[in-house]
C-alpha cells in the first residue's frame, strides 16, 4: 500500500511539473552537448570574432532546503525526476543540489529569459517534495552528519580522494562560458583576466551566513571552495602546452581526479570551445546573475581584441592576486578592495570604475552596476534576511527562496 500511495504521490507530482511547463514560455536549447545539458557557448567563425557579440553560457548551481526545518534536504535525484525531459538541468556533486544551465545565448535577455524560467521550473519541483530551492553560494545550515554524495562513478571517487572537502559541504557557484576562436587565445584571455578576478569575486559575494550564524565574510564560500588543491587563479602560460602540462602535473600529483576536475578560477573548458569563469559565487537573484554574465563577456571581449593587436599584458604578483581575492571575499563591493597591479587598498567602486573604463562597449554595463548599487550585493541583502527572519533557519530558507525568484 505505501508503495501504491508513492506511486501516485509521484504520479501527481508530474502532472503538476508538466502543468508548471505548460505555464511557462518555451525556452530553446539552441546548442547541446547531451540530452540534458546544453552546451554553454559556441567558438565564434574568425570573421565573426571580429563582428558579431559573442555567444555564452552560464551554469548556476542550487541548494535545496527542508522547508519545515530549514537543513539541507538531499532530494536533488527527485527533483530531476520530475524535471525529466526537460532541457537544461543536471546533478551536482551533492544530492542537496541542483544545476541549471542555459543553451547557447547572443543576448543578455536571451539568457535573462532562460534563467528565470530554469529557476521558476525547479523550485516548483522542490516545493512539490517539500523544499526551496535557494541560490546561495554555501549552505546557511550545517552540512548533515552524513555526506550525501549523489550515486555517480565520477563523483564516488572525488568522495574518496577528498574525504575532508566532502565532511565541509558543498559549495555553489555561477560559471559563465564564452566563445573564443582558439585555445591560443583562450589562454591569452586567461592571463588577461587575471587583475579582474577579484573585483568579479566581490561583486558576486553571496554567501555570509554559514554553519547556522555570520561567517563575517561576504563569501565563505570562496575560503571553502580554495580548499580544492586546483582552485586556484589562472597562470600566464605561454600557449596551450603550458596550460595543459599544468592540468596534468595537478592530476598525477593527485590535486584533481580528471580535467574536468581542475578548478581553476577561470579555465578553458573541457568540455566546449570556450573560456570558463568560475570565480562567482551563485547569485541571489537572476539580475545578479546576469550583471556577472555582462562583467565577464566584456572583460573576454576586451582581452581578445587586445590579445590580437599584441597589447601588452598586465603583471599581476600572484601573491597579491591571492591577497585581492581574500580581501575580496571578505569585504564584498560594499567595502574597499586591494588592486591586484599596485597593491594599494581602495574603494572596491573605484575598482568596478576602473573595470568599466577599461572594457569595451561598456554602455550596457552602468545601468547593471547601477542596479547592484541600490539593491545591494547578494551577501549584504542575506545579511538583511537573516536579520528578519531572526535567526529562524527555516524562515530564513523561505526568505532566500523567495529572493532566488525574484528575478
């Protein structure tokens, strides 16, 4: 009998997952990789490279949270369950999670579209099993006893290798992919990025509340996610045999279990003929999201052009990198940020200013920093929640969840 009931518990489930579909808009996969995940970004043709505005992707990752109790809810494998067929959602390392990832985009509405309604579809889903779907970059609650591993091959054996980084809990990031011609110049944008990686970092910080209190930090989940031997900044490799010799030393000396596995804050993909930025945590809201998609597509745009005139590329000490990116994930873009070229401390908005002088095309992007100027960034506005909701873990998960559809 409770076996029937589940049956038709599940049943009644899909047939509100499959009226939720019927609600929304269509969203086109315009490129994939698999039945289930759609390819981020295509290489641009060289004579679009130098013309039309390159295409990308952005992958978000998910928590999923009882929302009776607020703690971590390992129903990631259900959730998908409902989702079946539908494009653009996978697993993640953790059953407690979900991803969502759009298709191939030309534009920031494009993807603005998709991710809105990726984000609208799963939280139905979670909330038909009892749970929120929430975009934070770690966990607000203490990760369980148990490490809820979900049942995959590749992920079985990242359990294994790192025990310690699986007892500390996941974390969950915003990667954006964007087209670029070659691995030569992948590598060319990867070395460019660099003085830009923290300032990107602070933007993005949304994560303060961890282990059940203030952290102090607008994103812990960065001083989590560097426990990962691989996730470090990019170097300045001098072409694609220098970028992969160093993929394989971290394998053979047991840093990563495969490519796929080195996380590099920004990388070329393994899987697609892109450049994959990972330094963002989650976003908040979908608007947070696209203003790190914007940021990102610029500063790749901008390093390619200057790449192809043989501009020189700027020197950036990688112990100061190191200390930018700390700095950055403590403070957020409320507070002052180091420059990664001079070393000096200053406003983290002079920072964004001098980001916004130094891409091209940058017209769209004051408006976006405009809007984070006055909704303020994910971490300051889960500062707030957890204020309202007093400290409550599953008033505070109601919160985010309702912040994470906020558009």
């Amino acid at each position: 009998m409770n076996a029937r009931r589940a049956a038709m518990s599940a049943a009644g489930a899909r047939r509100k997952i499959a009226g939720a579909r019927a609600r929304h808009r269509p969203v086109p996969a315009r490129a994939s990789a698999s039945a289930q995940v759609p390819g981020p970004a295509q290489a641009p043709s060289p004579a679009q490279a130098h013309s039309a505005p390159l295409t990308f992707g952005v992958e978000e990752e998910f928590l999923l949270l009882d929302a009776a109790t607020g703690a971590l809810a390992p129903a990631g494998h259900d959730v998908l369950a409902l989702l079946e067929g539908e494009p653009g959602y996978t697993h993640e390392l953790m059953l407690y999670q979900v991803e969502a990832v759009t298709g191939v985009c030309s534009t920031l509405e494009e993807a603005r579209r998709q991710l809105l309604a990726r984000r609208e579809l799963a939280a139905e889903a979670a909330a038909l099993l009892g749970c929120r779907l929430v975009a934070s970059g770690i966990a607000p609650s203490p990760p369980p006893a148990a490490h809820p591993v979900t049942p995959d091959p590749r992920y079985g054996e990242l359990a294994r290798m790192f025990p310690a980084l699986m007892a500390r809990g996941a974390t969950c990031g915003c990667h954006v992919h964007v087209g670029v011609p070659s691995r030569a110049l992948g590598v060319q944008v990867l070395a460019r990025l660099r003085p830009w990686l923290a300032t990107l970092l602070a933007v993005s910080a949304n994560s303060p509340i961890a282990d059940g209190r203030e952290s102090s930090w607008a994103s812990r989940r960065y001083v989590r996610w560097c426990g990962w031997p691989s996730a470090v900044p990019p170097m300045r490799w001098r072409d694609p045999g220098a970028y992969d010799a160093e993929v394989r030393r971290i394998i053979e000396r047991g840093g990563a279990l495969d490519e796929r596995g080195v996380y590099f804050h920004a990388r070329l993909s393994p899987r697609y003929p892109t450049v994959e930025v990972r330094i963002a945590d989650a976003g908040l809201t979908v608007d947070d999201t696209i203003l790190i998609t914007a940021l990102v597509r610029a500063l790749v745009a901008t390093a390619l052009e200057d790449a192809r005139r043989g501009a020189p590329c700027p020197s950036v000490p990688e112990a100061r990198l190191r200390a930018a990116l700390s700095h950055a994930a403590r403070e957020g873009a409320e507070g002052t940020g180091i420059d990664p070229c001079t070393g000096r401390v200053v406003p983290q908005r002079l920072l964004l200013d001098r980001l916004l002088a130094h891409v091209t095309a940058a017209d769209h992007l004051a408006p976006l920093l405009a809007g984070l100027y006055e909704r303020g960034t994910g971490a300051a506005r889960q500062r707030a929640l957890w204020s309202r909701a007093g400290a409550d873990p599953a008033a505070y998960a109601r919160l985010l969840a309702e912040a994470t559809l906020a558009g």
